[in-house]
C-alpha cells in the first residue's frame, strides 16, 4: 500500500509517499480502503516533533480517514 510516512521529526520536507506494509487486521479491527484523508493538528504536532507522547518510526501521516470498509 502506499502512505504518506516519516522517518523523523522536522518540517514538512520529512514527508515521504512510499510503499508501508499493510496493516494487520484482528477480530475486532476493520479494514479500510482509503479514498480521502485528513491532517489534523495532531498529526503537525507529531510530526514537528512536538506531541505529548513519543513518536515511533516509521510514522505514518493522518489520522482521519474515509473509505469504504
């Protein structure tokens, strides 16, 4: 799958458009195919550098998303 990811903390020129692995699905999660998605004030934070709790990387951008499930 494609994903807007990051590796590191920064402006917005850490951005990448790369493949990531598709997500694992469990019994109580669904699958969604993504057609539009949004960038929250969160996501700047996280990506900035700035957020309240620690960052994991890769990391991937956007955390509002709709699609069909």
């Amino acid at each position: 799958m494609k994903a807007v990811r990051y590796h590191e903390t920064g402006e917005a020129d850490v951005l990448r458009w790369e493949e990531a692995p598709a997500p694992k699905v469990g019994p109580n999660d669904v699958l969604i195919k993504v057609e539009a998605g949004g960038v929250n004030y969160a996501d700047v934070m996280r990506r900035s550098g700035r957020y309240h709790f620690k960052t994991e990387f890769p990391a991937l951008l956007g955390t509002e998303a709709a699609g069909t499930v």
